[in-house]
C-alpha cells in the first residue's frame, strides 16, 4: 500500500504542492463583503482538516470514536487521519462554476482556470463535491461500484456536509465523463485531483476502508459538519485571509497548532465530572433510597460487566426518579464510553423545571466550565438562558447554491447576481438548537431529540450530539402512539450507536415498555425475533437493564423493590362525580343537576374561605378560563380579593408571563420554603409532569387513568407539611369530574375530544364507576390500574358494547397515528443501503412533525397606537422597532411576548399581521405572526378568517370562532 501511495504522490508532485507557490491558491473558499477579503479555498479545506481531528480529539467520546473505528476497520490512529481528510475534501466541488458566484473574487483567480471554464454547469457545491471526489477515491484505491461500497459512501459523506445526503447515480450523473463536462476544463480537473492528493499527504490518511458502516458515516458526518461550521465562522478566517500563509504546507502547520483554541472557545471540549459525595451531588439528600441505592449497587455491576444498555425505571410520582436516573448516568458515563447528559421531557414547563435540576447537579461538582443547555421551541422565555443564543453573530460568505432566474423562480434576482439574502448565511457558528444539543449536559423537549430520525437538515449532526452521552427519557407515558413510534425508531439509532439509554415513568403499560426495549435491542444487532422470547416488563416500582452486547436483562433485587413499597405506601381517595359541563344543555322536563361549576365552587369554598393550597386541572384552555372567572366571583376571598391567591396558568399566555407563573407556583408549593396561606392554581396539564410540587386539594376534569395518577402524586406529596384544620380525613382525595348527559351516560364535550383518544376517558370513568368506594393503596396498585384502562382492556368492555366499539375505534386510530408516524421516519440502520436513504424526503424541520396535528405557530400580541406605530403595551411605553433591525436585548423581550397558536388559528392572516421587514433576516423572528390589537380599545378581538383572538391581561389568550 505505502509504495502505491508514494508512486502516485509522485505522479502529482504532492510534496511540491505544499510548498511556497506550488499550487494555484486563488480559487476562491469564502469572500468578505465589508473587508473585501478572499480566502483560498484549499486554505479553507485545511482549516477543516485541521480542525476536525480536534473535534475528534476533545468532542467525541471514546464510544463513538471506536464506534467509528469499528464501522470502518481501521485502528483508531488511522481512521482519525480519515475523518481530517474527509472532512477537508468537503468544499472540493468548489472548484467549479460556484468560483463564478462572487465578481470579485472571480476575477482574482489565474487565467490558466479562467480560460478552461468551457460550458461547466452550475451546481450546489455540495453535489460537485460529492461527484468529483467519487473518481478521485476510486484512483485512490476506495471500491466505488456499488451504493454500499466505501467509496460511494465517502462521497456521500461530502454532500451531505450541508445537512442531506444526496444520491450517487454511478451509471449517471456521477459517471466520469460527465462529471467533468459540468465542472469544467482539465485545468480545473488536474487542480481537483492536486487537491485531493494534498489533503491526503497532509493529514496522513493513507489507509483505505474495507467497509464502511452507516452509523459510521452518520458519525463522520456530524464531525464534518461541525469542523466546517468552526472555520466557517469570520472572526476565524478573516485574519488568515488579511495575512495569509506562503504555502499550504505552513498554512496547515498553523491551523493545527490553533485549531485546539478554536474547539475550546467554542464550547464544545468534553470535561469529567469529579467523583463527589451522593448528599453534595443531589442537592443535600442524606441518603439514597432502596430504589436508588439498588442501581447504584446492581447496575454498576452490569454495566461493568455487559456495558451500555437501556435501563427502564417505574416508580410512582414523587419516588425519587430524577435522582435514580442521575446516578444511572453517571454510572454509564464512568466507563469513558459517554460523557454528559441529555435529558428528554415532554413539555416546555417540565423542561425549565428540570434544567434547574441538572444545573444544580452538575454545579454541585463544582467543574471549570460545564454549560447545561435547554432547547425546545421557547427556550428564549427562561431567564437562565444567556443572550449570546439569540444574537445575530457576523455574517460569513454563503454556501448555498441559487438558481438562475430563468429556473422557474420570477421574481428572483437577475441571472449572475447573488440574492441578498444568501449573503449572511450561515451567519454564526452553530446557531440554534443544533449548536444547543452539542452542549455536554442539555435538557430538551422529547421533539427535538426526535427529529434526528426525520429526514430533515442536519439529521446526522443531531444523532451525533445525542449518542455521545446518556439519554434520559422522561415521563414516557406522556407519549402519543405517533411519538412513541417516531422514539422506537430514536432507540434503534442510539442502540446502535452504543448510546446509553435511561427511560423514566410512573405509569407505564408493560407491553409499551417491552416495545420500546426491544426497539433499542434490534438497533444493538438483536433482531426482534431473537427478543420475543425476553421478557422486558421492568417490575414496578423498580427497574430492568438490558445490555447492548448480549441482549441480557438484570432487574432490581426483588427485596429492594419491596423495602422501597414499603418506604412510599401511601393511601389516597380517587373519587368520581357526575356534573353536567355548560357546552351540555339538558331537557326542560329533567331534573337540575349540579353543574362543573358548581361542583368546583363546592371543593374549593373551603379553601378560600379557611386556607390551603390547591389546584384545578381543566381539560382545555377556554375551560380554565372559565373555572378561573367563575372561582373570581362566586367566591369569597379574604385578604384583599382573588389576586394573588388564585392563579390562572396555561399554555396560550405570553412566555415571560408564563414562565414567572409557573415558577411562582414551583417555589409557592415546593418542599421546602414558606408555604403560602391561601392558593388556588387554575391550570391545565401544563403541571401534570416532573413538577416537585404539593397542593392540599385536588379537583380534576375526567382524563386517562394515567393522567389522574400522575395528579395524585401531587396531593399530599410531601410528609413534613402539615395540612389545613378544615381538612377531614387522614389521606388524600383527588376529586375527578365526570360530565355526563341526563341519562348519567359518560358524555365528553366536542371541544374534549380531540385532546386524547376519548376511549381512554370513557374507559377511565368506566373503570372508576365499576371500582369499588374503597381507598388506592400507592405504589401497589398502579400497575394494575394502568393495565386496566392502558394496556388489555378486555374485562373492561366484555360486557359494554358502547365501550367496545369506542376501543375498536381507539386501537384503528393508534394504528393511524404510527402508520403516519412512519411514513416520515429514516429507515433502520441496517436497512439502510445507501445514505441517500436517510434523505428519501426533503422534508423542512417546520414542517417536520414529532407531534400528530400539531403545527404551532408563534403570535406575538401588539398594540397599534394612534399614529400607527406599534408596542407591547396598551400604553406605548414599550415601543417595537419597525424600520431597523432589533437589537439582542429587544429580541429576547420579542419573543419573550410571543405565545404558541395552532396554525389553522392564523391561516387566515392579512397582511396587516406581518411582522415588520427589518424583522425578516433574524431566524427566530422571522415566523412570527402578529396580534395587532387596537390599543385603544384592545378587549376587541382581532379576526384572522373565521378566528377571533384578543389577549387579555388576566385570562392570557382569548379565542373564540365563527
């Protein structure tokens, strides 16, 4: 091999090339506007060289490093040299008719190139990369004849560095001869293969792959675009470029000395937690419980003998399992296999709960520098959250490939003239979620995981960020049938990519629990029918590992799982009441009922009246509305009225206003501190999960079982407090609100049914109705309960025909869900057989959906004052700036005002809902939807098609329809 490679060095003077003027250098790789600056763009590919074998060296984890090595067959010396080399040839298709996109730094490059132009075809670089490197591999020893043959796999490694793999046509439009009619004249061609030959000699890739594996290439992918998205940033090469190497040879010498100071600035180099004490770690806890102190003792022993694995944790609300699956995590992470932690929530509420938690976890370790992440969709609205995310960095020369105006796009720019809006992107390193995700510790909402097996951009870039650390799931029950598809498929990835996984949740069916096991199994090289004999229902409360390697199961010692029942037993009322909802009107010759309203009035009287601390779940937002004005005044409230002590929070108030609420509630009513007198939280299932909270009194709309258990782990939740006088009775009581018809038939209000499957509902209140009045005995009885309504509900509809075809209807519409969740899915790994794959659909992450029917957009309430301008508030006091572009400090107030709306609300929207033109360039404000709302007169709803909406200072968000 090595005198092949010396023969063919030779044969293009590599060695010369790298010396002073001994290559052509004015192709060119990125352009300044503002400083007139060029870069080369062979400088260009050596700075991503150079910097990739950084980000191999202090990002990835020594998992994913011999993962790849692995995928690849190579030592872990050679396959690094590899992925430098790979990552440098990703901008190779530069050389092409893309030199021609910028005047001039067109008009630098040498007349030998600009005369041997030819008729070369514009395309995206990427693609040119991708086909020009295919026959340089091939002339370089890589096989290149089959979809799956290496060499087809590492060109399309190249194109994908813009965020899709493309297919190779090899008998196509990959096809030599053709390939070098579009990109131009054998002077172009001889520069390619010098290229190409450089970067070889360079980085020292002189091994060839035998094979390469897909989890592989998604992985080198990920490094490569990383490494671009560095040296891609101006501050970076700008300075290169004002004073630039003599050659490439010192120019490479010198980006691999900076390159280490460039991945630490960035954020990205990987720390150790130091090993400290269990009470320092969680926060002064004295001890660990039976469940935790068993996994701390028992899977340490598993994982150090078997390795990663999935690990499965069932404990009723309020047991202890965030910390359970911190100490799972760290057990994982001690091997070096991984490092960090991602942490999986369902909601935007739960996550900013739990990104206090982690924080304060990995504070408590008192590292250097350890940034915790939080990404979903309103990151923007915690204030823990530091500015620099939201800033609009310094713009670098675009990528992006335009097309000519005469390629069907009227209106665009003039043929040879560049669009102005491709000027500043990318415009900074790594904006957004993605550059979020990268972060060693990060909590996120369970969609933005979940993307990374959707076909959108940069795909591969988030199943890097993900496998490099230990995944907790949380709250998994949470999950529709569409989601829990979309994560079975998350679960295969990551189990073949040695990831860690740790599942979390109170009420889990146990056949969802072994799907979701099995899932991470195949992709770990167990196939499903090799599983189907395993039993991979965890015990509850307690635990179940599998392990990667073999496929083996480890559960908790049944001894700790009954010394922790022991410890949690609890006995709590679950009480269902007939009440009539006011959408139901029932005949004039029927009795009166007690209506919701009324019934509501009647639990909570006491509280206004003598203290406490309560909270009403409303199954939809116009019901929590409702409840809220009602309770307002039909009660008396002492101590100066409702305000402060009765509490309006949900999903559609404005994110500071939200944010404020839901921390105010997690301080009033936490463990520890001055528990308020008197508190009543209207809400709905936004405080349903991962919120250490207690309330004296529970009232609930009916809901799934499941649902209804995880509320009554907030009743009574901790010992210590002690509860008000008034209060009768020596355990908890969760009142549950049935609405019902004349005939006491289960009768779920229109507006209900598009929440859950209504099957759920009406086999709960069937179930609850059947149960005789006796007390729950927690944890023991609710796995049977859960099995009752949430896993085979035979017994429950045997004798119930309407029940029956209500399930029937139930099961037909989650087997829609997971057939519309799989339509969009990436396929499995190993029925993968070409990268392209992995990109069948181009589908635009606004577009990709993690949730079934949920498309939100973002609305931002204005006021628009007499003259016209507009402002946040009714008085003008805080005016928007209109004609320029906001500063950081007025894009976080923005968006901190702005509120999530289905997108049917705003279909209909003018243009007088436009955000203003200035607006448009910043990425997270350029979706916005306006609310403009006359300010003198801002109780007057705004109409967007048969949609009226008007925010309202204490009910949030207001919508009613035509």
């Amino acid at each position: 091999m090595d005198w092949r490679r010396a023969e063919w060095e030779r044969s293009v003077g590599v060695r010369e090339d790298a010396r002073r003027g001994g290559i052509d250098l004015t192709p060119w790789g990125k352009f300044d506007r503002v400083a007139w600056a060029v870069y080369p763009l062979l400088f260009h590919l050596l700075d991503v060289a150079a910097l990739a074998g950084v980000v191999w060296d202090r990002y990835l984890t020594c998992g994913q490093r011999r993962l790849i090595a692995a995928g690849l067959g190579l030592t872990l010396a050679e396959v690094r040299c590899l992925v430098m080399f790979i990552a440098g040839l990703h901008d190779l298709g530069k050389l092409s008719a893309f030199q021609e996109q910028e005047a001039y730094p067109w008009a630098r490059v040498s007349d030998t190139l600009r005369a041997d132009t030819r008729d070369w075809q514009r395309m995206p670089h990427e693609r040119a990369s991708m086909h020009s490197a295919l026959h340089l591999l091939a002339e370089a020893g890589y096989p290149a004849d089959t979809s799956d043959s290496p060499g087809v796999l590492v060109a399309q490694i190249l194109g994908g560095h813009h965020g899709r793999f493309l297919q190779v046509d090899i008998g196509g439009a990959a096809k030599a001869s053709r390939v070098n009619l579009a990109l131009g004249g054998p002077a172009w061609q001889d520069l390619r293969r010098r290229y190409f030959a450089l970067l070889r000699h360079l980085t020292g890739a002189v091994a060839v792959p035998a094979d390469v594996s897909v989890p592989a290439a998604v992985l080198i992918t990920g490094i490569g675009i990383i490494a671009d998205r560095l040296a891609s940033q101006r501050h970076y090469w700008l300075p290169k470029a004002q004073a630039p190497a003599f050659g490439a040879g010192e120019h490479y010498a010198q980006a691999v000395r900076d390159a280490a100071a460039v991945v630490e600035e960035s954020g990205l180099a990987r720390i150790a937690l130091p090993q400290v004490p269990f009470t320092q770690a969680h926060g002064g806890l004295e001890r660990p419980n039976a469940l935790q102190a068993s996994v701390i003792g028992q899977l340490t022993a598993a994982v150090g003998e078997k390795g990663p694995g999935i690990l499965v944790v069932t404990d009723a609300t309020g047991g202890g399992k965030s910390v359970t699956a911190l100490e799972a995590a760290r057990i994982f992470n001690a091997s070096g296999d991984t490092g960090g932690i991602l942490w999986l929530l369902p909601t935007m509420a739960t996550t900013d709960a739990s990104y206090d938690l982690l924080e304060a976890y990995v504070a408590a370790h008192q590292p250097e520098h350890a940034p915790v992440s939080l990404v979903h969709s309103h990151s923007y609205d915690n204030t823990a959250y530091t500015d620099h995310r939201l800033a609009a960095h310094e713009p670098s020369t675009s990528d992006a490939y335009w097309p000519d105006a005469d390629d069907g796009d009227e209106g665009g720019p003039a043929a040879g003239e560049r669009p102005e809006e491709r000027v500043t992107v990318p415009d900074g390193w790594l904006r957004g979620w993605d550059r979020a995700l990268l972060a060693q510790f990060t909590v996120a909402t369970h969609d933005q995981a979940l993307m990374a097996v959707l076909p959108v951009r940069f795909s591969a870039l988030r199943m890097l960020a993900l496998c490099g650390r230990t995944v907790i799931v949380d709250e998994v029950h949470a999950l529709s049938p569409f989601m829990r598809q979309t994560l079975s498929r998350l679960l295969h990835w990551l189990g073949a990519l040695g990831c860690p996984v740790v599942l979390l949740s109170a009420t889990l069916p146990g056949h969802i629990s072994s799907q979701l096991v099995r899932s991470y199994l195949d992709g770990a090289g167990h196939p499903h029918p090799a599983t189907a004999h395993l039993d991979c229902r965890p015990p509850y409360p307690g635990w179940l590992y599998a392990a990667a390697s073999d496929a083996s199961l480890t559960r908790i010692d049944p001894a700790a799982a009954d010394a922790h029942a022991d410890r949690h037993r609890r006995r709590a009322d679950l009480r269902l009441h007939s009440v009539r909802h006011h959408s139901c009107t029932d005949p004039e010759d029927t009795p009166a009922r007690q209506s919701r309203l009324e019934r509501i009035t009647q639990e909570i009287a006491p509280v206004a009246r003598s203290g406490g601390c309560a909270a009403v779940y409303c199954a939809t937002m116009a019901d929590a509305q409702t409840t809220y004005t009602h309770l307002r005044s039909a009660l008396d409230w002492p101590d100066g009225g409702p305000d402060g002590q009765l509490l309006l929070l949900h999903a559609r108030l404005p994110g500071h206003q939200r944010e404020a609420l839901t921390r105010r509630i997690r301080t009033a009513l936490a463990s520890a501190g001055e528990r308020p007198g008197r508190l009543v939280v209207v809400t709905t299932s936004l405080l349903d999960m991962s919120l250490d909270i207690d309330v004296d009194v529970m009232v609930s709309d009916l809901a799934p079982l499941h649902t209804l258990l995880q509320r009554l782990g907030r009743l009574w939740r901790f010992d210590h407090i002690k509860r008000p006088a008034w209060l009768c009775g020596d355990r908890p009581r969760l009142i549950v609100l049935e609405s019902t018809d004349h005939r006491g038939r289960t009768l779920l209000p229109a507006a209900w049914r598009p929440l859950d499957s209504p099957f759920l509902s009406l086999a709960t209140a069937a179930y609850l109705a059947r149960r005789p009045e006796q007390p729950l005995t927690l944890p023991d009885d609710v796995q049977q309960l859960v099995e009752a309504v949430h896993g085979d509900a035979d017994a429950l509809t045997c004798t119930d025909a309407a029940l029956r075809r209500s399930r029937t209807l139930h099961q037909a519409r989650t087997r829609t869900e997971e057939h519309h969740s799989l339509l969009h899915l990436v396929p499995a790994w190993h029925d993968t057989l070409s990268l392209s794959d992995l990109h069948r659909q181009n589908l635009h992450p606004r577009e990709a959906a993690t949730r079934l029917g949920a498309m939100p957009r973002r609305l931002l309430p204005v006021y628009r004052m007499s003259g016209g301008r507009l402002a946040l508030d009714a008085a003008g006091t805080r005016p928007l700036p209109e004609h320029r572009k906001p500063t950081t400090a007025q894009i976080r107030t923005i968006l901190q005002h702005t509120l999530p709306v289905p997108a049917a609300w705003v279909a209909g929207r003018t243009r007088d809902h436009h955000i203003p033109a200035p607006w448009r360039s910043h990425a997270l404000l350029a979706d916005l939807v306006l609310l403009p709302q006359d300010a003198a007169d801002p109780s007057r709803p705004v109409r967007f098609g048969r949609h009226r909406l008007h925010l309202d200072g204490a009910l949030g968000l207001v919508h009613t329809e035509d």
